[in-house]
C-alpha cells in the first residue's frame, strides 16, 4: 500500500531539482529535507487513512506523539546532503557502484538510509528509539522502519 502511495506521487525530482525549480513542495518545506518532509507526510498520512497499516494506532496519545516524533527526526536524518554522492539508484546501478554491489542493485539508496539510520541510532543512544523496547518490539520497530523507507522507493 505505502510504496504504490509512494509511486503514484513521483514526480521525479530530487531536492535540489525541487530548490532549482522553486516547486509547490520545496516552498510546503522551506527548501529543507523536501522529500523527506514529505515522505512523512504521505506515511502519516496514509496511516491515518489506514488503520491496518497504522503502527501508532495501540499506543497511547503521548506515547503516539512520541514515536511520531522519533520517526520523522529519523527520516529527516536521511537527508544525505553531507553523504550525496550525486547518484540516483538508477545511476548507482549503471557504475555499478559499491553501494549497488551492496545492495544487489535492490532499493539501493533506501536501503542505505536505512543502515545510515540504525547504525547512527547504535553509534548514539540518546536517538536509539529501539533501547527501550523489548528485543520483540525493538525487531517489529525496525521492520515497519524499514518497510516504510523501502516504500519510498520511486522506481
């Protein structure tokens, strides 16, 4: 469900193509972590329309405000400014990259942000959501995490 949403609201641009092109969605985000300000956004969204899908839906109101808040601080941490090397997947896939080696050229770029994500919440307890759970929620966490990043995948 999340990544036909995804696809279907590709438009093709990157946030630098957004900022260049003074878009709707760079000026909806101010120019900052555009697409994944709007990644969040179309998540949320689609779990507010979608109970089966929605993970926050058992926990309490702070509780969900919360994860919620954990969650975008760690999508926006994929913003890889400071990491870009100037590659799409598709890019990554015909320089047949390291990156497309380690990602068998499968959602290369997503599946980075999410070893960028869970290795800096390791490297740094104090962003770790995962500390405090049971080691069964901790997985269940990371698998939605995951899920939700792979859906952003706009092949």
């Amino acid at each position: 469900v999340l990544a036909t949403d995804m696809k279907a609201r590709r438009d093709g641009f990157n946030n630098m193509c957004h900022q260049k092109a003074v878009t709707e969605r760079a000026l909806t985000y101010n120019d900052q972590s555009i697409q994944e300000h709007f990644h969040c956004m179309t998540v949320f969204t689609s779990m507010a329309q979608d109970e089966s899908i929605n993970i926050l839906s058992g926990l309490s109101p702070d509780d969900a405000r919360e994860v919620r808040r954990l969650v975008i601080m760690m999508v926006l941490a994929t913003d890889m400014k400071a990491r870009r090397d100037g590659f799409n997947n598709m890019c990554h896939q015909k320089a047949v990259t390291e990156r497309a080696l380690t990602y068998n050229d499968q959602s290369i770029q997503e599946h980075f942000h999410c070893m960028t994500v869970f290795t800096s919440m390791a490297q740094d307890e104090s962003i770790n959501i995962l500390s405090g759970l049971s080691p069964d929620d901790a997985r269940e966490v990371r698998r939605l995490v995951i899920m939700m990043v792979l859906a952003t995948d706009m092949k």
